[in-house]
C-alpha cells in the first residue's frame, strides 16, 4: 500500500497524453452537442471498415488504429450532455536501438 495519488484518464485524455509524445502528430479535439451513446457508435462504424495491415484496438471510448508506418486514433468521452472528441494522426516513430536489441 502507498500513498501515492490514483487517477483515472478518460480516453480522450489518453489520447491527448498519446498525442504530446509523438513527433509531429496531428490533432483534433472538439465539443459535439450530441451524446456519447449517439456518437461512439458512428466511429465504431469507421473502425470496422479498416482495410488490413492495420491492426484495430477498440475499447469503449478509444479507436486505435496502428500499421508499421502509421498511427491513427480517435476518442470519444461524455461531457456534460455533450460529447468530447478527439482525433489523431501520425506517423510511427522508428524503433529505437534498445528497442531493437529487446527483440
């Protein structure tokens, strides 16, 4: 047991964290004046049109979508009687040499 703080990120949170440690991604963040439950369905809809070599994480609230080169994510987070929604894109950074060595 610590005393150390617990907190919880929401997914669009996690993608922004995402987001500021990536060279030169790009990103998006809005208020929709729809609910969460009327949006996060329609970018599920996206996500099952992905076209292999991408690989698909969905979680509820986070779309992932990653190949060897590129990295595209989209989150989704109830705020107030509105939805939060992020979007990001970038391209994968190169492994780095310790990477490399772990494999």
């Amino acid at each position: 047991m610590t005393d150390w703080p617990v907190t919880a990120l929401d997914p669009v949170r996690r993608l922004r964290v995402l987001a500021a440690g990536l060279p030169a991604a790009l990103y998006a963040e809005a208020r929709l004046d729809l609910p969460f439950t009327a949006v996060w369905p329609a970018v599920t809809l996206l996500a099952a049109g992905h076209h292999p070599p991408l690989d698909v994480v969905l979680r509820p609230g986070l779309c992932l979508l990653q190949g060897d080169h590129v990295l595209a994510a989209t989150a989704a987070a109830p705020e107030g009687t509105g939805t939060r929604l992020a979007l990001l894109a970038a391209l994968r950074p190169p492994p780095t040499a310790a990477a490399c060595a772990v494999r």
